[in-house]
C-alpha cells in the first residue's frame, strides 16, 4: 500500500518539513557555542564521583561537557518550542479553531462546506453542475468530534470529596467538634453499671 501524500497532505508535509530543516540548520551553531562554555566545579566534581578517581582530566572534562548538554528531564525541547512559536506566528492556536467549530450550528456548517462540482458532461459538453454540501449528521460528527477532544482540557477528573461532619460518629470523643467539655466530664467520671440481661444474652 503507497504512502505518498497528495493533495494537501503533501503540501502541509512538505511546509514541515522546510520548517524543520530551517530549525535543525541552526542547532550545529548552538552546540559550538555551547562548548565554549566554562564548565562549573560542580560539574567537574558530579562527574569525578560518576567516573571514579582512576578516570583523567580529559575523561572527567568530557564527561561533564556532555553531561551539561543534556537537557532535563521533563522540560521542553528548545527546537519544539521554537517550532511551536513560527507555527502559531502565521495563525490561531488550533485549539481556538477546534472551539469555533464545535461552537458553530450545523446549518452554518452545512452552508460554508457548499461547493459546486462537475459531475458529468452532456453530449454537447456542456458540464452538469451540481451543488455538494456536508449533510447533517455529519456536520453534527464534526462537532463532536472537536468536543471530544477539547473535553479533556476543559474538565479534569474531580477530587473525591471527603465528608468531615462527624455525623453519627459516637465512638470519637473530640471536645468541641463531637462533644462539649461538660459532656466529656460526665464521661470521663462516669461509673460502669451493670449490663441488661437481654444485652448479654445477644452478644453471646
């Protein structure tokens, strides 16, 4: 099965790509002036305890440089964010679009996908025109679609609520909150009096 694009697919690749090679020119550049950066003690003295006593100078110089170079972990790609910048510097946030189109009727929708087609020609050669537009349902797909996915970023998971009333708790005695002062005294000083015989008798 044929991977080419066509269309504008290949015209939207190949925008990419020429951005891609723009950013990635620069990047031989960048790592040349990184290596005219002095390296800090702490570098030097990470990578000796990383390469041990026996290790050289060079070794341990080395090591620290490409240590340095490395990005951390968890933060952005420098290229991507660039790329990200020239992308949204020649239009909307794809975001907005995704929003203004799950926003939008399906009629309004409906009327701008119209677009008139040749669909056969008469004997003559006179064209047979006829007018396409997306029906219904599928503007109404389209919509959901672009809900679908804005959902995740418009409502999260919602935390589990944790009810801190105390109520019909009596075995947690806390003066203020469950109790009085007044009625943890008579507890405290209260005396064990004897157990009804019907009490006993069910707990046997």
């Amino acid at each position: 099965m044929s991977t080419d694009l066509t269309g504008d697919a290949a015209i939207g690749r190949e925008i990419m790509d020429s951005a891609r090679a723009m950013l990635e020119a620069e990047q031989p550049v960048e790592e040349q002036l990184d290596l005219l950066e002095p390296i800090s003690p702490e570098d030097i003295w990470a990578s000796r305890e990383t390469l041990g006593p026996d290790a050289s100078h060079q070794q341990v110089t080395q090591h620290a440089r490409e240590k340095r170079r490395g990005r951390p972990r968890g933060s952005r790609n420098r290229h991507s964010t660039d790329l990200e910048r020239w992308l949204l510097s020649h239009g909307q946030h794809p975001a907005i679009t995704l929003m203004q189109i799950q926003s939008t009727a399906p009629e309004v929708l409906m009327e701008a996908s119209k677009r008139r087609k040749v669909h056969s020609f008469q004997k003559d050669g006179t064209p047979n025109v006829v007018i396409e537009h997306m029906t219904y349902e599928a503007a109404q797909g389209l919509r959901a679609r672009c809900a679908d996915i804005l959902m995740p970023y418009l409502v999260g998971k919602k935390p589990i609520p944790i009810d801190l009333t105390f109520s019909g708790v009596s075995d947690l005695i806390i003066e203020g909150v469950t109790h009085s002062a007044e009625e943890i005294g008579d507890i405290v000083d209260a005396e064990f009096g004897p157990a009804d015989e019907d009490d006993a008798e069910g707990d046997a």
